[in-house]
C-alpha cells in the first residue's frame, strides 16, 4: 500500500512538472507578440525550462541517499511556487527567463526524487513501472493543454500560467503525509565511491560541459573560464570515483542527447510548428500536441508488457523507427494526413523516456540514483540548451535564407525592411524577422512573410526526424553486442527488500 501512495505522490509531481511545460509551449508565441521575441529568443525561453533541470537532478542525485526522497521533493515544490511568481510579475525577456530558470530546477529535483525512488520500489520490474511513472508526463499535457485551448487564445498569458498553481498545489498536498524508504543501492550496501564509479567521469564530463556551455553564456563568462571550470569539476569527479565509467553506460548518456532533442525540443515547439497547417484546418494547433500526448499516456500505462517481449532495447529501435517516419510525415502533412502523421509520433516517442531509465537502472543498479538522473539530466540538458534553441534557430534562418531569395526572384526589399541581426546563444550573430516592422507591414506583405515563415517551420520538423534514424542505428548495433553475450538479461542486486526509513 505505501507503494501505492508513493507512486501516486510521483506522479502528481511529474504531472504537475508537463502541465506547466505544456502551459509554457502554448503561450510563448503570446511572449512573442507582448515582448517582441525572436524565434531564436522563444526558443531560449524554451530552453531554459529545460536545461536547469539537469542542474539539480544531478546535484540532487549526488546527496539524495543523504537528505532523503522528502526533502528533495518540498525542495522541488518550492522551486515551482517561487518561479510561478516570478513569471506572474514578468515585465520582459529576462524576468521571464529567470521565473522559468526557477521552475526548471524543481522540475528536476522532482525527477530526481521519483526515479530512483520507482526503481527502488519497484526493482524486480523497472520497465513496467517506470513507463507508467512518466505516463504522468503526457498526461500533465493533456489537461494543461484542455485548460490553455478551452481559454481561448484572446485570453491574458498571465491567467494561463496563473493555472500552474494547480497541479503544484496538488502534489504538495499528497507529499505532506508520505513515508518514504532508502534506496535501492543504499539497501544492497554498495558504497558512494561505487556508485560514482559506475556513471565515471566522462559521463559527467558530458553533464558539465553542458551546463557550463548555458551558464556561461548566461553569465558573460569567457570560453577559458568556462573550459577551466569545465576540467576542475570533471577532474574533482575522476580524482573520487577513479573510474572513467562503463562503456555502454556512455554510449547510452550519448544516445539521451538526440533522444531528448527527438521527444522534448519537438513538442516545445511543435504548437508553433504546426500552427500554420492547424491555422487553415481551422483548429488551435495545440490539438496536435494534446492528441499525440493522449497516445504517449496510454501505451506508457501498458508499455510493460510489449518491452517485457521485445526487450528494452528491441522497443527502443522500433521506438526510433516509429517516430522518424512520424516526424517526416508531419513535415509534409496537410489536412486529415496530419492525424496519421502525429499517431506515428506519438506511438514512437511514448516508449523513449521511461525505457530508456529503466535500460539504464537494470544494467547499472549499483549506480542508484546517479546512473538513472544522470541519463535523464543529459536528455534535459540537450534539449533546452541544444534542442530547443536549433529549432528556433533553424526557423529564423530558414526564413531569412527565404526572404533574401524572394528579394532576388521578385526586385522586392523584404530584406532590409523586415530582417534585423541579433545574437544567438550558440550560432553568434543572425538575421531574424523583425516582428514589430511585420505587426505594422502592408498585409500582403504580411501574407508573403507569413507563407515563408511556415515553409521554414516545416524545414524545422524535417532536420529533427534524422535525429530518431541515428538512434535507430546505435540501438540495432547495441542489440547485435547483447546478442554475442547470449541476449539482453537485467542485473540485479544481492539484496532483500528495500528497508525501511521515514525521511
């Protein structure tokens, strides 16, 4: 029964976690027109409700086993209500930016809680119960999302994030009563130096350049302080777990970066890359989303039983094989064809996140929550510093590219009149549209930039799907290696059943 109420108190708090993401997806374009954004500037406010994730399930993954699950989780939950605030009171770019920040560190501290903790509870069959863990993850999407499109677009983009208190409201009062145990690796006695081993430095290595790469750009730091710091704490990790870490567990950090870019940087954006096509069927293009976030929810809830027959790495090959053609379809899709198109991906991504955790806490349990965070921190931090940011980054230059052609085949001079340079954080200096010249164009100029501008998104949904094909690849390799061992089979620990501790 504690069980029970422990994997409830869990999912309430990944909920709680994709209500706000999707909330956050559907009123960046309204960011947009208030604040006068870029693609590339929404695609780092994106981002940033991505990357900081990585920042405390990583941190957290290191002294869990020390504070415990609880205070992890009210860390968490007062993460998401002092960030609420700060975005309620936004007046502009960086307020926004930094109330995001703020919630994107409880995002990942509840991640870092309720991982390891399903795996504890449930270490005989981690896939089954993992699966259903982050089914609370599309299902957070569906309701926000019903909510955000019931309310209408006319409607204030404070009153929609104002909806976030809900759901965070929810899991702070189902946390008040929990009981909580040690950990899986706690309960098998392995040590902390041997679990830090397991990851070893260079998937740490991985982790911090990362962060770094975003934190130094936020910060104004040089390239040589941010490399500096980079080596000081990989060599700080390497120096106390003596290990560089198991080969496949890197292969399998590496795999999290386009996995995460596939599944979460898509559907930050997928409202808005979807929005022209929606536009003419005459549906919010957020219907998209909440319809393939339906798909992810139901098959998470029953995905024990088809990766019990195919093995976690036989689903995820098909997973990747799914989704790449679901993603080549919604680039092309018109009308009803776009039904069919977000099914594929929405069938193909369902079995990425929680399969993917579950691969690696049954191949590395004597990493207790380091091994398991530290794959979902890789995918968080690809996706909002990489992910996220390409995607609007690929929109404006597609766009400009374009315009500039349109200039040479028409003698017109959108060029001058409606691009402007900015800087980006990862591409240096780029020419996007100036939304405010476009607010106040002639209309027909309006209806050109605005055919452009849905060819680009398209261009956008079309690069991303090679990401599932490389992936494909690397598990159809990965699977062929278990095959020479004598097949895929999971470890397990020599332990007796989690002990119990109220923490």
């Amino acid at each position: 029964m504690r069980g029970n109420r422990l994997f409830h108190v869990s999912f309430a708090a990944i909920s709680a976690t994709s209500f706000c993401f999707i909330l956050r997806a559907l009123v960046v374009d309204q960011w947009g027109v208030e604040f006068a954004l870029s693609e590339t500037q929404k695609g780092e406010l994106l981002g940033v409700g991505l990357w900081p994730f990585a920042i405390t399930i990583v941190l957290f993954s290191l002294v869990i086993d020390k504070i415990g699950f609880r205070a992890t989780f009210w860390f968490a939950g007062l993460c998401h209500l002092v960030g609420l605030a700060m975005m309620m009171i936004a007046g502009g770019y960086w307020m926004l930016y930094a109330g995001t920040f703020v919630m994107a560190l409880g995002n990942g501290a509840v991640e870092a809680a309720a991982n390891p903790l399903i795996a504890t509870i449930y270490a005989h069959d981690k896939p089954r119960w993992l699966n259903r863990l982050h089914a609370a993850w599309p299902g957070g999407m569906i309701l926000g999302g019903v909510l955000a499109i019931a309310l209408g677009a006319h409607t204030g983009w404070q009153v929609k994030v104002a909806l976030m208190f809900l759901p965070v409201l929810t899991y702070i009062a189902l946390l008040a009563k929990a009981r909580f145990p040690v950990s899986e690796r706690v309960a098998s006695g392995i040590s902390y130096r041997a679990m830090l081993a397991e990851a070893g430095w260079l998937s740490a290595l991985v982790i911090i350049m990362l962060i770094m790469l975003e934190i130094g750009r936020v910060t104004g730091l040089s390239v040589t302080a941010t490399v500096v710091l980079t080596g000081m704490m990989t060599a700080a990790y390497a120096f106390y777990a003596r290990s560089a870490g198991r080969p496949l567990y890197i292969v399998l950090v590496l795999l999290m970066i386009p996995l995460a870019i596939t599944e979460l940087s898509t559907d930050s954006w997928i409202s808005s890359l979807m929005e022209p096509e929606m536009r003419g069927m005459g549906l919010q293009a957020g219907w998209v989303l909440i319809y393939a976030s339906l798909i992810v929810f139901l098959i998470r809830l029953v995905a024990g039983s088809i990766i019990a027959r195919l093995t976690p790495l036989g689903t995820l090959a098909a997973a990747s094989a799914i989704t790449a053609a679901g993603l080549f379809l919604l680039s092309g899709a018109q009308g009803a064809a776009l039904l069919a198109a977000a099914t594929l991906y929405g069938i193909g991504k369902s079995f990425f996140w929680g399969t993917s955790l579950a691969l690696g806490s049954e191949q590395f349990p004597r990493g207790g929550a380091v091994t398991i965070n530290i794959l979902a921190g890789a995918g968080m931090l690809a996706a909002g510093i990489v992910g996220s940011v390409m995607l609007g980054a690929a929109q404006d230059m597609s766009t400009s590219r374009a315009i500039v052609a349109h200039d040479a085949a028409a003698g017109t001079s959108f060029t001058s009149s409606y691009l402007r340079e900015k800087d980006g954080s990862l591409i240096g200096r780029y020419k996007a549209l100036d939304m405010d010249r476009i607010a106040s164009a002639r209309a027909a100029d309006r209806a050109v930039v605005d055919g452009i501008r849905a060819g680009a998104k398209k261009d956008a949904l079309r690069d991303v799907a090679l990401l599932p094909l490389i992936m494909l690849v690397t598990y159809g390799i990965l699977i062929l290696i278990f095959r020479r061992r004598g097949g895929y089979r999971p470890v397990m620990l020599d332990s007796s059943a989690p002990h119990s501790a109220s923490h």
